[in-house]
C-alpha cells in the first residue's frame, strides 16, 4: 500500500511529449524539404541537352561573342557600366563553362573535350577582338570600370560560386525563367577578357594577368557549382563514364 501523499506516476507519462515531439520534427523536416528542396520539379535530360547545345562556338555564336566583347570594350573604354551590363547579356560565354561542370559531374568525356575546346575557342576570340579595338582606340587611358577587373578578390570567388549555383539549379528546371543572363551579369566573364585584351593592347602585363586571373576564376568556381549541382541531383552518368 502506498504511502499518504506518494503521487502515483502513470507507465507511458514521458510517451506523450516523445510523441509529440517526433511529430513537430517530422513537420519541421518537411517544411524544410519543401522549402528548399530543388530536387521537385527537374528535367535532367531537357537541362543536359540545353548545355550541349549552348557549348559549340560557330557561326552565329561567334559573331555575337565578336560583337558582344566590342560592345564591352567600348563600355569599358568610355567607363559606362550600362553599356557592359549589355553586353553581358548577350554574351554567350556561359555555355562552355556550364558544359564543363556537367561533363565533370555525369564523367561525360567527349563532352568535356568539346567544352575546353569552344572555351578555347571563346577566350582566344575575345582577345583577339578587345586587343584589336584597345590598339586603335583613341582612347587610352584606363578607366576605373576597367581598372576594378585587374585585381580579383575573395568577393570574386563568391560571386562566381553562388551565381554559377544559381545558373544551374534554374538550367535544371522543367519551366525556364531569365536567370542564366542575371548569372552572365553577376559573375562578369567578358569584362576581364576585354581588360586582358586591353593590358595586351598597351603592353601593360599586370592587367592582363590580373584580368585572366579574374576571368579563370569565375570559370573555375561557375564549373565547381554546376559539377556540385549535377553531383546532388544525380544526373544520368555518361555510358562511357
């Protein structure tokens, strides 16, 4: 018999809260599932096809990068940062940048042979042509629109990785939006080829160097994300890989 006073403790007591407890995680788990999952709403092989397609530079391709790194040059010659923005957003280097993510991330061998070749193809072109325009130009004198793509920093780094994040989550959705150019602005490829083509065209080799750096940068850190990206969403393997 117990004794006068003694509470009495029910067997399942601490049952009620444990239970309650695991259901607000489990809806917790799921808010979070919801809210940031990027996995909903995919199309792998419609993101993969768009990125082959994007990386070949002929043609049409290589007139726009041509007319899109005259436009940038000129924007940066005159320090007006509209006229660069613009030609960003016509700029096709993102294509090349993206196939190498994916070639690394799905082990696509000939893809990423076709990726280093048309980035090939792309930095030399737009070297060649801001080099040209910086050599007859009038205008020498470096403006500060040029001078901020010569001395790359950690903000840089940041950039390139999180727009490049960006670029293909959307490139990976069933419904296309307008990121990618957003992406093309944020991570500023041309630029620094132009500021490259410029330090060549004025035999001042700081820039130039400075200006590559900035450029392989946001390359390699754009390529990073995307192989990041593929790797989570588990894109097909390539059946050579």
């Amino acid at each position: 018999m117990s004794e006068v006073g003694e509470t009495q403790v029910p067997k399942n007591g601490g049952s009620a809260p444990k239970k309650e407890g695991n259901r607000l995680w489990r809806q917790f788990r799921i808010f979070l599932i919801r809210t940031f999952g990027i996995r909903e709403g995919i199309d792998k092989e419609a993101a993969i096809e768009a990125i082959k397609k994007d990386i070949a530079f002929r043609g049409h391709a290589v007139w726009i990068l041509v007319a899109s790194i005259f436009i940038a040059s000129i924007g940066l010659n005159v320090n007006s940062a509209a006229v660069v923005i613009g030609a960003m957003l016509i700029s096709p280097l993102m294509g090349p940048i993206l196939g190498l993510g994916l070639s690394i991330g799905t082990n696509d061998f000939e893809t990423l042979i076709k990726s280093l070749k048309n980035l090939g193809i792309a930095v030399l072109a737009s070297l060649i042509t801001s080099t040209i325009y910086f050599s007859f130009t009038p205008f020498k004198e470096a403006q500060s629109e040029l001078l901020a793509r010569t001395m790359p920093t950690t903000m840089d780094v940041l950039v390139a990785f999180f727009g490049g994040l960006a670029g293909i989550i959307a490139a990976a959705r069933k419904e296309k939006n307008n990121v990618i150019p957003g992406v093309a602005i944020a991570t500023a490829l041309m630029p620094p080829l132009c500021t490259a083509g410029y330090g060549l065209a004025t035999w001042q080799l700081s820039y130039f160097f400075g200006a590559f750096y900035l450029f392989m940068i946001n390359s390699v850190f754009i390529g990073l994300s995307t192989f990041l990206v593929v790797r989570y969403l588990r894109f097909p393997m390539s059946p050579l890989g």
